[in-house]
C-alpha cells in the first residue's frame, strides 16, 4: 500500500485506485457517493458519515439500518446516471424506524424513475446520452433498470445557514491541468459566485503550483472562510485552521497523482467534488459528493509548462496595437488599465502608424520598429 505525507496526511493512493478500478469494471466512469466518502477517508479525512448500501431487490437488514447512529436516515437513489438527486425526489429523511424506510424505499422505486423521465421530457438537452430519444414508459423503464439500489445515512445534526458549509472540489482544465477550489457551499453555492466578488465566495489554484499552506492562506480571503473561523458578528469557530490545512494538502496531493501531467498516472480525476462538507462538534463531514474520473491518455501527453504562466502574468514588457489616438476604443482601455494596475512605462510599447505618443507613452509605426523582442505581449484589436 503506497502512501504519501503532506502536512501530517497520509493519503492511501492504492485504495483510491481500487475505487476507480472497481468502478471501470462496472463500466462506470464516476463513483458513487458512498465511494466519494471512502475517497476522503483515503485521503485521510478524519471522519465520513455512517452508511448502509441496500442493493436492487435485496432484504433491508434491520440489525444493520439500527446500527445507524441517530433518530432518523437520509435515503439516497443510487445510479450512474442521476447527479440531481434532490430533483426528482431520490433524497428523503425519514424516522429509523424498519416500516417506515421500508415504505420509503419501496416509493422511491417507482416515483424516482417517473419524476426524472417527467424531468427529461421537459428538458431534453439536459438528459445523460445514454436516455436521448427515449419517451414515455421507455424512458421510465430505462432509468428504473440503472437504479443500483439505495444509500441509507446517518442523520448529521448539521447547520445549514449561509456560510456553515463548505465546497471543495478539484477539476482538470486543459488550460492549467489540475486545479484545487474552495468557497461557500450548499444548494446556493453557484448564487453564491454570481452574486459576490471575485475571490470572496470562492478561490481557485493549480495543484502544481500551491502547497496546503499557500492554498490556505488564499482561501483565509473569503468570506466562506470568515464564517467558519468565527470571524463575523455572531458566529463561532467551526473549524481550525489544522484541519483546513490537512483538508487541502490531502486534495493537491490527491490531484497531483491522478493528474494527466503525471506520466504514471493509473487514472485521471476529470472531476471531483464535496459540497457540503458540514461541520459537527469540530469535525469535517462531507454530506454529498461526485467524482469522475478516465483512464490516462494515450500517447502520454508531455506536461504543459506551468511555470512559464508567471511570465505571461508578469511579462517584461508589453505591446498594444490598435490603440485609437482621438477616441476611447478597446486598445486605449487596455492601456489605461494596464498603467493604472502599476505596469511601468517604460515597458509598455504602442504600434500607430501615425501618432507619436499616446497616453504618455511613445509609439512606434509598425511592428518592425519595436527595439528587440516583446517578452509577452496584448493586442488591443485593429
């Protein structure tokens, strides 16, 4: 079993492979939610929720269901293809009482198929491939055949106010390979993003580019991050900065070794996400999660010069062509923008076939003019 330590973690790098492993020879491309939390368990998570997993026509085992700590279960519907659980009723908490998950169960067999067909009738672009062109009862049918079974988990007492839960997820970009974020979580997390400013409900970083504590003292800027330490009116800590930090190494370490960028890489995490994790007592609970994943590409593909991004975010110099001399077009907004954010003068270069300075800044007729080469460069547009 190999392992890895990253600030007191120790990431199980062989059993998430087995979860992957497993999942491909069910020809499945995504774990289930219960295989998301052994994936943070793996990971080092110090706790994931109790659960039972009650297979398609198998007997409730009541000895197993009042093992369950708590008064009551969350029942989740277990399938490959149903992503928007709480949409079509596959979520329901109930007592823990035999007769009345039973009854649950037995409800959600057939009113789930019905209310995700009735769902994808009036949203056609939004079925998974595997449902396009099916109608009527055998759409219903098929999605009731991929029902695997149900997810039976212990009740958290959890508070769901705006900011005591948290999103963390990793995604592969083609851009800037594997990348970590975390912010506000919920239901609500997308209002969230739209409604707040940049970098306040969540923050984004490259797992080969930050560390844990880097990656840390990023999130410290969100406001997702000063609701959880107790740092507004009215609330307490929820969480400490440790657990934060072990939260986040385990992940970068995690992204880092199913990354396309990693040459011996067994599988690629296209997706994998945590909302919410909840808060109890000072623990991390993850509530619900996703993950999708591939095998590596073929042929390998060499990894993208990461760190040249510093140089196109900090270049030596730039050139704008298309800067207007009379009017306030795009070109002549770059340039302001540029010199109001502290870029020096007298790196910045303006192409103008006529005017001799603008802004301040001295122009060259054409490209050909320029002294040496450009060391990044923007275009304003012609």
């Amino acid at each position: 079993m190999r392992m890895e330590k990253r600030v007191n973690i120790y990431v199980d790098f062989e059993s998430i492979r087995g979860l992957f492993e497993q999942a491909q020879r069910e020809n499945r491309t995504s774990l289930f939610e219960y295989e998301v939390y052994e994936l943070i368990r793996f990971s080092g998570g110090e706790t994931i929720p109790r659960y039972l997993v009650v297979g398609k026509g198998e007997r409730l085992s009541t000895e197993k269901l009042l093992a369950l700590p708590g008064e009551k279960v969350v029942i989740k519907t277990i399938s490959p293809y149903l992503v928007h659980k709480s949409d079509v009723g596959a979520v329901r908490i109930v007592p823990k009482e035999t007769e009345q998950v039973l009854s649950a169960l037995r409800a959600m067999t057939y009113e789930v198929p019905e209310q995700y067909a009735r769902n994808i009738l009036q949203d056609p672009q939004s079925a998974p491939e595997i449902y396009s062109g099916l109608r009527g009862q055998a759409l219903t049918a098929a999605i009731s055949r991929d029902i695997r079974g149900f997810l039976l988990v212990q009740h958290m007492p959890v508070s769901h106010e705006f900011g005591n839960e948290l999103i963390v997820s990793l995604r592969e970009t083609r851009e800037f390979g594997m990348i970590i974020s975390a912010g506000l979580g919920g239901t609500d997390t997308q209002l969230y993003i739209d409604s707040l400013k940049k970098g306040r409900a969540v923050v984004a970083a490259s797992t080969e580019m930050t560390d844990g504590e880097s990656f840390l003292n990023l999130f410290k800027e969100t406001l997702s991050y000063k609701k959880l330490a107790g740092l507004t009116r009215g609330q307490k800590r929820l969480v400490t900065d440790e657990q934060l930090l072990e939260c986040f190494s385990a992940l970068i370490a995690v992204g880092n070794y199913f990354s396309p960028a990693k040459a011996d890489s067994p599988f690629v995490i296209k997706e994998l996400e945590v909302n919410p994790f909840a808060f109890v007592n000072y623990l991390m609970l993850p509530l619900d999660g996703l993950c999708v994943f591939a095998p590596p590409k073929h042929p390998k593909v060499a990894p993208r010069p990461i760190m040249k991004i510093d140089k196109l975010l900090h270049p030596a110099s730039i050139g704008v062509i298309g800067v207007s001399e009379r009017v306030e077009n795009v070109g002549r907004i770059i340039v302001r923008n540029v010199l109001a954010n502290g870029f020096p003068p007298a790196g910045f270069h303006i192409v103008h076939p006529e005017a001799a300075e603008i802004e301040g800044i001295p122009a060259v007729p054409s490209l050909g003019a320029l002294q040496g080469k450009l060391k990044g460069g923007t275009k304003g547009g012609r």
